[in-house]
C-alpha cells in the first residue's frame, strides 16, 4: 500500500494496542495508522522535522516513539495526541525504543551532532509512563547504540558500534535496570545491526559486517550462522510464528530470510532414593538399593527404613535457559503419597521442590509452591509439577545452563496392615518420570524433554 504523502519513507512498525498497525515516517515527519481493511490515518507530530524514528507500544497503553532530530521521546494515544518529553541532552539523536521488564521505556541515542562542544558521547536512556527520563553514559563514551531489546533475563540488549581510531568494532551490551552495563565483544569484523530474544532464549542478532545471523547466550556466548550468499547485509530481525528467526536482507536484490531452529535444549532427568534423613537407602548383596519389609504372622506391621524420599534431580543440560517445567513423576505401585497430598494446599513435609544451589541435599533452597503440584488417585499414583515461570519463583531468574531443580516426595508403603507371603519377596518397585522443559514462560518457545527411572528392591523380614 503506498504512503498517503508521497515524500513519506515508512520506517519502523509495530502493532498497537487497538490491533492496528502504526509505523513511523522519518521525512514525512509523522506517526501512521494502517488498519487491517488498508484505511490509512496519518497523525504529523507538533514539531517539523522531528524525524520520528522507532516505536514501541508502552505498558500504559500508548505508542511511544523516538525523535530523531527533534532530540525527544514522545508518546501517542491511539486517538492520536501526542505528549513530547526532551531528552535532558542535547542532540543525543534517540533510535531504537523497547518496554523494559520494569514498565519503564528503554531507547539507544546516537549523537547526530558531533562538535568539540559536544563530543561523541555513547547513552542508554529510560523514560517513565509520566515522562521522567534517565540517561546513561556507556562504559565507552566513544560508541553508538543501535538497537534495544528486553532480555529473557530482565536486563535490556542492545547492539552497539564502538569506534576505534577510524574503525568500528562490534559489541553486544547488556544494561540492568538500574544502569550497570556489561559489554560482549562480538566475533571479528562483525557489525550488529538489530537484535531479538529468540525462542531458544538466547539473543539473536543481524551482522552486516560478517555477513550472518548470529547468537548471543544470557552468558555472552557467540555462535555465528553465515548466510549462503554474501554481501546479503542483513538488517531486520523477527521471531517468527513458527518459532523461528526470520530477517530482512537490504543488498541487492532485496531479500527476506528464515533461519530454521532446530531443538537444541537438553534435559537430563535422573531418579534415586534416600531415608527420611537423607541417607541412600541401603544396599542388598547385587548392590541394589533396598528396603526391609517387616512379616509378623503373614502380616505386614512396617517397613525399613519407615519411610523412603523418591527424588528427581532434573539438570538443564544445553546451552539455552529454561523458563518453564512440567515433571510427571509415577510413583512405585504400593507406594502412597505421605501424608496424603490435599489441594490446594498439599501436604506439610509430603512433596517439595529445591533449587539445587547448595552442597548437600539439606542445604538446597526450597522453591515449593502447593499450587503447581498435583497428585493423581489410584495405584501407581502420579505427581505432577508445572512451573509456568522460573522467574517467578524464590529463584528469581531462568534455570540456567548446567543448574538443576530437584523434586522429593515423601512414601508410605501402602500395604502395611495387609497379609502379604513371605514367599512373594523380594519385589521390585521402579519409579519413573518425564519431563518437558520451555524456553519461554507459560510453557512456549523451543521444548525438550527428558526421562529417568530407578528401582528399589523390598525383601521381606519375617519376625515372630
């Protein structure tokens, strides 16, 4: 659909909150609506050449947008009314705009006037819904921002060119929200251009100077993914509804591009039992764990140990960060739940989550919530764990490559007080679980699972 004033060059677009698509015009010097039927409303900003340049929809509901020659942030309600806030700093030149974790604006400026007056001078800047804006100087004043992002780690991403005599060098910087930079030489020769958060929790990154599409761990790790034809020059990036990465390439001709993942997050699931105090059970004469099963008259009156803690250690084992968790953990046939696990609260001592960041067993820190466990009726029974958002745990952040959670879950045996032969031990109880793990909270993005089993052996004890 053509621009409704010619002179006007459509640059950035995002959709809005009243699911139409509004878009940016840099000469037109105007903020545009496209409904999905192709009416076209244009709103010009109170300023001439102002250069609108990114947008972004905030957590209050408007368009928010940079002024790239009017040195200002404004924002916009659908209806069109725009409120304008200067940046403090003159001629900063304001980009790239994104909402970050903490309902905050976050925007990269890039100085388009350099003067001895007024130096090069690299900034990150964040505005509040009421206009209060923050500006913070990157650790190399001698570099420019281009885009943001936020992070699947609550910090904001952005690519960034740091000058060096006549030369740029590539960097990926990372910025908490309260201001602390960490910054991540890119490969040689690399020039970022636009970044996303993948599905894969990672972010990826357009890099016209290598010629790739490339990845950057929470960690700072790169991967480079070379395009086939060179001198591509890709630009735009975008995660797409399929799950993967797709781009925007502006050399000649003009091109759009898929980057297809595939599953590369890796789960490891293992099994293994203890006492109520922690011990490994002990072993009979094949090295198998075991428990005593107390006879008297035919009649079962106990175990040994009295109770057994089935455990489930599950390690994120690939590269990638995990923000969600589904365990199905069938228990030993026999073996019950104990105390009795009732919803919603549960049980108090039955069933518990860890957070496995200690050196022992007794000192992992417990991430327990009633709500995310279920145990199902019957025999075997069946527990359930959904962790829709590590983040939103005591943890406070994704379960990070080679960090484990554990689930433990406290059994009775089922047949105490039951006539049982002695002849019929000893019995194997196998306990089994699966897991599946996401990328991305409420259980989207890239999955992966994993599955692990392990026995024990009760032999019977006959006494009187």
């Amino acid at each position: 659909m053509p621009a409704k004033t010619p002179s006007d060059k459509p640059d950035s677009i995002t959709t809005g909150p009243d699911g139409n698509l509004w878009f940016t015009t840099g000469p037109g010097n105007s903020i545009d609506k496209l409904t999905t039927a192709g009416t076209l409303t244009e709103y010009p900003l109170p300023n001439l050449q102002s250069g609108p340049d990114g947008i972004t929809v905030g957590p209050d509901g408007n368009l928010w947008i940079t002024e790239f020659d009017g040195d200002m942030i404004a924002k916009v309600t659908t209806g069109g009314v725009f409120t304008e806030y200067p940046i403090p700093t003159p001629n900063t030149a304001p980009s790239s705009i994104t909402t970050g974790p903490d309902s905050n604006l976050w925007f990269t400026t890039t100085n388009h006037v350099v003067t001895p007056s007024n130096p090069l001078v690299g900034r990150i800047g964040k505005v509040s819904t009421n206009g209060v804006i923050t500006e913070y100087v990157l650790p190399n004043p001698q570099s420019v921002a281009g885009d943001i992002t936020a992070g699947p780690d609550g910090n904001l991403w952005f690519t960034e060119d740091l000058i060096v005599g006549s030369a740029f060098v590539g960097v990926i910087g990372k910025v908490t929200t309260s201001g602390v930079f960490t910054e991540y030489p890119v490969p040689p020769n690399s020039l970022p251009q636009q970044i996303t958060v993948g599905p894969d929790g990672n972010l990826w990154f357009t890099d016209s100077g290598s010629n790739d599409i490339a990845e950057v761990s929470t960690g700072g790790s790169f991967i480079q993914n070379p395009l086939p034809t060179s001198n591509s020059f890709p630009n735009g990036i975008t995660v797409g509804p399929d799950n993967n990465i797709w781009f925007t390439e502006v050399g000649s001709p003009p091109r759009v591009g898929e980057l297809v993942l595939s599953p590369s997050v890796h789960l490891k699931v293992a099994k293994f039992f203890t006492d109520s105090s922690l011990n490994p059970l002990p072993r009979d004469s094949n090295g198998n764990p075991k428990v005593d099963v107390v006879l008297a008259n035919g009649v079962v009156t106990s175990t040994n140990p009295g109770q057994v803690l089935a455990w489930i250690n599950v390690t994120n084992t690939s590269g990638s960060s995990l923000q969600a968790l589904k365990l199905n953990d069938t228990l030993p046939v026999d073996w019950m739940v104990s105390p009795a696990w009732i919803p919603p609260k549960g049980s108090v001592g039955a069933i518990h989550v860890f957070y496995a960041n200690g050196t022992s067993l007794a000192s992992e820190t417990e991430i327990t919530q009633p709500s995310t466990i279920t145990v199902s009726t019957g025999n075997p029974e069946t527990v359930q764990l959904a962790i829709s958002n590590f983040t939103a745990t005591t943890i406070g952040h994704p379960l990070m490559p080679g960090q484990s959670i554990l689930l433990s879950v406290k059994l009775t045996y089922g047949l105490i007080h039951t006539s049982q032969s002695a002849s019929s031990f000893p019995r194997n109880y196998t306990d089994t679980a699966a897991g599946v793990a996401w990328t991305q909270a409420s259980f989207t993005g890239v999955e992966s699972s994993g599955t692990g089993s392990a026995f024990f052996i009760a032999d019977a004890k006959v006494v009187g």
